[in-house]
C-alpha cells in the first residue's frame, strides 16, 4: 500500500459541490475522501463508479479513476472493472433510486460476493428528477407521485443484500462519525460489501414531510432497522474463488478435443453443405460433430450446426455441417449438396429443404425412407452386410462413415482419429467398432 500522499481526494477545483443547501450527500463524499486518506491509498488504486441521479455527479469530484454509466447498472460497471484488474479498489456510489432500477444487478452481485464495495446515498426519493418517490420511501409519504401519502412497502436495501448472501452489510447515516471507518472495513472486506447510508435530501423530501435528522432515525427504529454492522461473513469474493479455479484448471491436463491440429490432407476443391436427418437418441449431433472434426484435422474449415426440440428422447435431431477448402462465412445451409435421412421425424423436419434440392445434389435414406419430395438424385444408405446389426443403436455413425467413404471428404482414418480425439474412451471404442466394419 502507497504512504499518504494526499490531505483530501477530493479534486478541489470542482468545489463546491453541485447540491442542494443542506444535502447529505456532501457529507458522505467528505466521509469517503476522510477514508481513502485514512487507508493511504494512492488514487490510481482506486476507481470510483456511478450511474444517473445527485449521486451520479460524484465521481468528478475525486482524482481517483472514475467510470459514469446508465441509471441502475453502476454496481454491474464495478464487477466487470473488478474482474478486469481485481489489485483495483473499486467503489460504487448509488441512490436508492439506483438500487430500485439496478435491483437485479444488487441481487446478483451480493449472491455472487463480488468483490466491490457499494456505497448507498439513500434519501428516500428521486431527488435529481423532483423528488418522486422511490423503493425506499416511507409510507405515507408525500412526494410528486404520492401527493395523498405512498402505498409502497419500502425496501430495505441492507436486509436484501443481507439475506442474499453479501459480505458485509452494514447500516448508517450520513451523519455518523466513525463513516469514514465503516467505508475503509467495507473497502477491504473480501466480497460484496454495502453500507445503506441514510440521508436528507433538503430540497423535495424533508420540506414535503418535515423529516430531519431525529424524524429519520425515529423511522429507522419504527421499521426496525438497526443501525451498524449487520453481516459479515468469511466467505471468499467471487473474485478469490474464480482465481482458485483458475489455478485448479492450470493444474490439469488440457480437455482433448479442444485443438483439432492438421494430420491429414484432402481433395476437396469446393464446400459441401450437408445435412443429417433423424431422430432424438440417433446421435446424428455427435455423427455430426465427428464430420467436422475429421474434417478439421484434414486442414479444412467447416461449421457445424444442430436443431432439436426442447423434448428429451422424442421428435426430430438434425445436424448441418459446411465443409470447404475457404474460410465459411455463412453457416447456413438453404440448400443442402447431400441430405441423409435416417429417421422420419428428420425427414420431416427438412423437407423444406430437400424439396429444394437440383438434381446434381444426392439424398441419402435409410430403409423407407426413399420417397423425399425432391429432385435431387436418391439413393439407398448400403451399409456393409456386417453392420446391420448396428443400425438401431450406430445409424448416425455408420452414416458419417459411410458419406466418408462416398464422398471422398477426407481420409477415412481423419474419421477414425476424430473418434479418438473428441469422444470420451468408452463411446470412441464403441465408434471405432462400428467404423470397422467399412474396412472389412
């Protein structure tokens, strides 16, 4: 940690403040200011976040890094700055109308314990916009949009980051004196961190509801909220468990699979667009696959695509796969060169396509299956007598294989090494039994 180097972070050629007489929020930026010196940060370690509101005009106000975004999202800003460069201290400043627009994002950075600490400037209304009332405004409470008193139950921003599940919770005032302690214990804490610090706003909210400082903490004591520290815990942040994973994942051997490397060459001197058509449980995604990782490791490029209802075990399974000696640049296939239909369900399901078909492109069916609506030229899967056995359980693979031998692809063996490459041991010494039987 840097020495002291500075009597206020505060960057005083931006003073005075652009508030109202009176308002809290002076108080809580000077608070701020006091712990950053008490810490002895240098500024650069430091990032200060915002979104819309009187708040939002903060972060001009220090010669600390600072980053000004849309209403509602300044803690989702801090958790992608802090991922970026967790050796950053990175504080957010938010009105309660912020938490009430932003709540997804307050939910989710508590549950994850990501590690930022959140500063809430809670008076009570949208005091930027004209005092409007917000999630946290007392029943009762007469504002621009409840001129006959709110019938909102407000939200208590500490208990909701509390139950799920941040860090560091803690409840204050903007007039408390040990603030700027509190805020360096919340700045160092490893987690989410978040102080709901109440506050005036004197030019819409008090005037409306003659609510001062003792009005404020006789409401706080009526809705018993207690003020002070309210949780900690030693869970570690987001950031502290991701690390730990990531160190767990160095340690491990590289999933296979994942860096299809050149061995084989091919022919191929144009793309072929090919669809696979069958049924939920064929394993046409997987047959698939192999066709664009055998192709892959011959050198070419190819992407691969599959469609499939939401149902498990029932309705269609198809597989598109491009395969070309140039870069693919568009995945799509609105006419496919070979089809192959192997179930109903897939027949079906691409008929559309099929139906699209010129007589120089070629339908590949399964038994009775033989009658596409198409001009393509249509010929039977003959699959080696040996391997009828396993058309009810290997059909999308005997497929794979079997356009590998017609088509000329790629070697028969990049198939073969596809299996051993992408599969898990089990199903690869399945597949390369069934692959077998073209090699008789």
């Amino acid at each position: 940690m840097a020495e002291p180097v500075l009597d206020t972070y505060i960057a005083e050629e931006n003073l005075p403040y652009e508030f109202c007489p009176g308002c809290s929020h002076g108080k809580v930026l000077g608070a701020l200011s006091d712990s950053l010196k008490q810490q002895g940060l240098d500024p650069t370690e430091v990032v200060i976040v915002t979104d819309i509101g009187c708040v939002g005009l903060s972060d001009k106000y220090f010669v600390t890094h600072a980053f000004h975004g849309l209403h509602g999202r300044a803690i989702t800003y801090a958790s992608g700055i802090k991922m970026q460069n967790p050796a950053l201290k990175v504080v957010v400043l938010i009105g309660d109308g912020g938490c009430g627009i932003g709540g997804h994002h307050l939910l989710n950075a508590a549950r994850m314990n990501t590690d930022v600490a959140v500063l809430v400037f809670n008076n009570f209304n949208f005091g930027m916009t004209g005092g409007q009332h917000s999630v946290t405004t007392p029943m009762d409470s007469i504002t621009p949009t409840t001129s006959l008193g709110s019938t909102d139950a407000p939200m208590d921003i500490a208990g909701t980051a509390k139950v799920n599940g941040g860090g560091f919770i803690a409840r204050s005032t903007a007039f408390d004196k040990d603030l700027p302690d509190m805020i360096a214990k919340a700045m160092n804490h490893d987690g989410f961190s978040l102080i709901d610090i109440w506050e005036l706003c004197t030019a819409y909210y008090v005037v409306r509801n003659d609510f001062g400082r003792k009005e404020m903490m006789g409401y706080m004591d009526s809705m018993n909220m207690e003020s002070g520290l309210l949780q900690e815990t030693d869970r570690p942040s987001f950031q502290t468990s991701y690390k730990h994973i990531q160190t767990q994942a160095g340690e491990q051997k590289p999933m296979s699979g994942l860096v299809l490397e050149t061995k084989f060459s091919s022919d191929l001197d144009k793309p072929i667009r090919i669809v696979l058509a069958g049924a939920a449980g064929q394993k046409v995604v997987s047959a698939g696959n192999l066709l664009a990782s055998a192709a892959t490791l011959s050198g070419l490029w190819t992407s691969r695509r599959a469609d499939f209802p939401i149902t498990i075990q029932t309705g269609f399974s198809v597989a598109e796969v491009v395969i070309s000696p140039e870069p693919v640049l568009y995945s799509g296939i609105m006419k496919p060169d070979v089809a192959v239909l192997i179930a109903p369900e897939g027949k079906a399901k691409i008929a559309r396509l099929t139906k699209a078909m010129e007589e120089t492109d070629t339908v590949y069916y399964a038994d009775g299956l033989g009658d596409a609506d198409s001009d393509a030229t249509q010929l039977p899967l003959n699959f080696p007598d040996s391997a009828k056995k396993e058309l009810r359980k290997n059909i999308s693979v005997l497929a794979a294989g079997y356009l590998t031998k017609q088509l000329s692809l790629f070697p028969f063996e990049a198939l073969k090494e596809a299996v051993r490459q992408i599969q898990k041991p089990k199903i690869a010494e399945i597949n390369l039994g069934v692959l077998a039987h073209f090699e008789d």
